[in-house]
C-alpha cells in the first residue's frame, strides 16, 4: 500500500512509514487500541507511536451521506498547532508525529502521533471507578485554564469536548486531550456572536463532565 503524500516529523525515520503500510497492508498483525467515530487507533511495534487509520469521506463521491468534520489534513494540523500553545499547566495533547495521505475514494489515510499511557475519561465514569491519583480539583482546574488557553490564544475551538475525547494520565492522573477532528479555527469567525455560542457550548459541555464526575468522587468517598 502506497500513500500519495507523506509528512513525518523531523528525525522520523523512513522505515516508519514502511511499517504503517505494511500494518495497512496486513502484511504484519494489527495491534488494535480503540475505535471512534471516524477512525481506528493501533499501536505501531516500538509502543511509543500509535495511528489513527481514518477513510477521508471527503472525497467520496457520496460525502453527503456522512456527517463530516475535518479532512484528515486538518485534523493533523489542529493537532501540529497544538503543540505550539505555550501552555505551562500539566494538560496537554498527544504529541504530532506525521500525517500520510491518499486522496483517492474510501482510500485509507493515517495520522502517527504518541501513544498515550492513559484511561479514557468516558470508560472510567463508564465503571464508576476514578483512579487512586485522580485529584478531581486539580484535574478540572488545569484542565479549564488549558481550553482557556485554546480558545483564546491558540484560535481553536475543540468543537467535541466530551468525555470520550478526555484522558485521563496513568502515571500522574493529569489530563490528556484528543481527537481533533470536529476542531474550529476561530480566525475565520468573524459573527462574535457565532463565536461566543461555540465557546459557551464548549465551557457548558466540560461543566456536565465535572459535574458527573464530581458525583463519583462524593460516592466513593463516602466508601
């Protein structure tokens, strides 16, 4: 399997590439780590690298039928962006490692980025269980100062900021943010009003998270 274009990090060497075709290929076995709504994430053999294999529906001749967020171009410039926020605190995103493209019809394309050591925010409420190192203020704390940060100076909107997109750090308890997918670039709003909805609607969203989480910490203290 061969992509039309590549962009890997600096420092990355070719042979990854090789390795995610053969990966797509089946050429070797798949290491599967979850699924989402548009894309599959598997683990590539070094452990410190994970993609994301996605379907770019926007170039299929039937792209009306699904309901699409970003290309997969976007959605790995979000990501590139995000590593340039400036941001002091212990929140932060998977680490961008490169993006390799196929613009053909139901054509398969990859975003490689870290492989986080981390429990997703929606299975932990799932089970009711919170982790032994999770400080719930803390966690909140950090975590509203970092989409602070993104709103206003990095112009990006997570525009799906649910629990699922939230981890949840196994070594420190301290938040992970993924999947760019449905991110907006706020530069190009120029309706302040359409601007302020996306923004409430993002602060509302994490509220009814730390609400129900809140609510599992209260439950298990009493214990």
């Amino acid at each position: 399997m061969k992509f039309e274009s590549l962009e890997l990090k600096q420092g990355q060497p070719e042979k990854l590439r090789s390795h995610i075709e053969k990966l797509l290929s089946n050429e070797i076995p798949e290491k599967f780590i979850d699924k989402g709504a548009a894309g599959e994430v598997y683990l590539l053999d070094n452990e410190q690298f994970c993609m994301k294999v996605m379907i770019d529906r926007h170039n299929s001749p039937n792209k009306n039928m699904y309901d699409l967020g970003n290309t997969v171009s976007d959605e790995a410039s979000f990501l590139r962006r995000m590593e340039n926020t400036n941001y002091v605190g212990s929140t932060r995103t998977p680490e961008y490692w490169g993006v390799l493209l196929d613009t053909k019809p139901e054509a398969k394309n990859v975003i490689v980025m870290e492989k986080l050591y981390a429990n997703n925010l929606q299975h932990l409420i799932n089970s009711r269980k919170m982790p032994e190192n999770f400080d719930h203020d803390s966690f909140f704390s950090d975590l509203e100062k970092f989409i602070q940060n993104m709103h206003q100076n990095s112009h990006i909107i997570h525009n799906d900021l649910y629990a699922r997109n939230i981890m949840v750090d196994i070594q420190s308890g301290h938040p992970r943010i993924i999947d760019f997918g449905r991110a907006i670039d706020t530069s190009i709003i120029t309706n302040p009003k359409k601007l302020n909805e996306l923004e409430e609607k993002e602060w509302k969203i994490l509220e009814e998270i730390e609400e129900v989480v809140s609510s599992l910490q209260k439950k298990r203290n009493k214990l």
